[in-house]
C-alpha cells in the first residue's frame, strides 16, 4: 500500500494534509482548445513545492474552466507525478460521469503513479433533485474502485460543477456502503456556510472525517469551528483552494496565524483574501472566475475567446488597495511566483 495512503487511512484529522492547492492547469495553443503546457505544469509544481505547499489537487476546476477529456486527464496526471517536485503530496478528482471502464483506467494510472487520495463529486449525470440514495450509489462504484486500490477516497461537494450538492445525508450513506471505510476527507465548495461545512462539522457519523474547505471566504470561520467539533480538541478542519494557486504564501500564513489560535490575525488574513475572491467573482452566489489570476500569473492564456482588460484590473484595484502592508506583499508574491508572467514587474513593486 502506499505509505501516505496508509498514514492518512490510519487517522485522517491527524495525516490528512492541512492545505492542499486545487492546482491550476498550464495551457499553451490556440482556441477552440487549448493544451496542457507540460514543461510549465511541471515548473508550476515545483514552485509550489519551495513556495512550501504540503499537496495539490489535479482535476479542479480553474473557474468557468473546459472541461477535461478523460485523456487529458490521465496525460495531466502522469506529467503532474513525473515532476521533482519534493515531498509534494498529489491528489486527483475523478468524474462519475466518465464511466466505468475510463475510471478504472484512470485509478489503476493513479495507483500506479503514487497518488494517495482520489476524490470523488456527484456526476453530472445525476437528475437535478437527486435523492440521497441517488447521489450515493452515483458515486459508491468510483469510492469501491479507490478502496480496492488501496488508495484513500476524498468526497467533494461542488453544486457549481456537478449540478447537485453533496448533502451530510448522501455522504454518511457512503460509508455504510462498499469501499466507504477508505472515505477521509469531505471537500466543500458551497457558499453558503451553515448548509454546508457547519453540517458537516455537527454530524456525529462524520466525526473523524478532515472537513476540507474549499469556499475561499469561509476558511477563517471554519478553521475557528474545527477544533470544536472535535472531542480532543484538533483541528479537524483542513484547506483545499483554487485561489491557493496564485495566493499561496498568503494562505500559508493564515494556517500559522490557526495553529496559533490568533483568530483576529486570521480574520484580517482573510479579509484580504476575500477581497480578491470578490473582484474575481460576477456573480456573487458563483466560484470566482481564476482563469484571470491564472493569466496574471503567466500560466496560459484564456479559456475564453478573450479576457476583457477591465476584469484584470479589477483584479489589481482589489490588490493595490488591500489596507495592509504585509496582506500586499504575500499576495502580489503569491501571484508573481512564476516570475515572468505579464504583469510581473507590476507585482514585484508591490512586495
């Protein structure tokens, strides 16, 4: 088995990866689609991994992003595992749509590249009102594949990608079923906090499951909550970000200020954080639109036909504007990682 697989199974609150990056996908070419830049995936990694992220997470979404082929998946995933790129834990989501025959293709690749946890969302698949026992059994053959792989199974509730939520219901169906004993972790991407995270965090049946949160504005609340949701008083809950991809140093720091129960430090980190999740937003109730940052930082261009200039800009008056010094600072060095991206000397006078 797997060593971080192992570890992770043993005690998930414990092993489980405390920040984890929900990556961006490097592209090169030209519309109506773009391709995987390999030699830029790998770079990305590995300035990640110095930057000092523990994980990342392969198949998220980049924010009003393509959808991913199953080939461009597996080509994504073996070019993500042949990177140097440390002790970097890499994760992988898997769709139940694809079918049976391309997602035991696609664990056996992972299993065979050293991925210790898959996740796993509801398919799009699914009708519009799925049941609990729907979106159980909708997910269960994905979650027994992984198990018997030996892997660790992540579920992932993001109602703006599949359609449905993951409800707490639907999820402690899970583990009663076949392959729900290899379940550690619940990523929720919803913005509304109380009908998502908080249940996940009072359900008794879920208790020594890590609570991932992935609605960016939320993560202060829920890093404040985590503890008490948990009988000796660890922190049960863990991040797993989009905006992680261009605001790593900043997150970093917000997890230092958690372990050290500095919560008004943490809710000012998180003010600047929100501020930039907001001027990437249109919609206030949709995930924000990270294909900008994902240009900023010189990752690709759009996925879109174009990017209007006035959408990079709000981008930097929510930056250049942030009250704090310090909160200026880890962003711009955050979105600047890479180092030549096209607004790079912009950012570099900022940190």
């Amino acid at each position: 088995m797997n060593e971080v697989a192992r570890k992770i199974l043993s005690d998930p609150i414990e092993n489980y990866p405390q920040a984890t990056v929900a990556c961006f996908d490097p592209t090169c070419g030209d519309l109506p689609r773009r391709k995987l830049d390999e030699p830029r995936l790998v770079s990305y990694l590995q300035r990640l991994a110095e930057a000092g992220a523990e994980a990342v997470l392969l198949a998220a979404s980049t924010g009003q992003g393509h959808l991913r082929t199953v080939e461009e998946l597996e080509r994504w995933f073996e070019v993500a595992a042949q990177a140097q790129a440390g002790n970097l834990i890499r994760m992988a989501l898997l769709r139940p749509e694809d079918g049976l025959e391309a997602n035991r293709r696609l664990v056996d690749l992972l299993q065979g590249n050293g991925y210790p946890v898959v996740f796993v969302r509801p398919g799009t698949n699914l009708p519009a009102h799925a049941t609990d026992n729907q979106i159980a059994e909708n997910m269960r053959p994905l979650i027994e594949m992984i198990s018997a792989a030996g892997l660790a199974a992540g579920v992932y509730s993001i109602p703006d990608v599949s359609g449905v939520r993951l409800p707490v219901a639907a999820t402690e169906k899970l583990l009663d079923l076949p392959g729900g004993e290899a379940i550690v972790a619940a990523k929720i991407t919803e913005a509304d906090y109380l009908s998502s995270t908080r249940e996940y965090l009072l359900s008794p049946r879920l208790a020594k499951l890590k609570i991932v949160q992935g609605w960016d504005p939320h993560l202060a609340q829920a890093l404040m909550e985590g503890p008490r949701s948990n009988i000796e008083n660890k922190q049960r809950v863990g991040i797993t970000s989009g905006p992680m991809s261009f605001a790593v140093y900043q997150y970093l720091y917000m997890l230092e200020a958690a372990d050290e129960h500095d919560w008004h430090e943490l809710e000012l980190s998180q003010k600047a954080v929100t501020a930039l999740f907001e001027a990437m937003q249109d919609d206030p109730t949709k995930f924000a639109d990270l294909q900008r940052a994902k240009f900023i930082m010189g990752l690709g261009l759009p996925l879109t036909s174009s990017l209007e200039h006035d959408k990079i800009e709000r981008v930097f008056h929510a930056l250049e504007h942030l009250p704090r010094k310090s909160d200026r600072e880890r962003l711009a060095k955050s979105l600047d990682l890479m180092q030549y991206g096209p607004y790079h000397e912009r950012l570099a006078a900022l940190y």
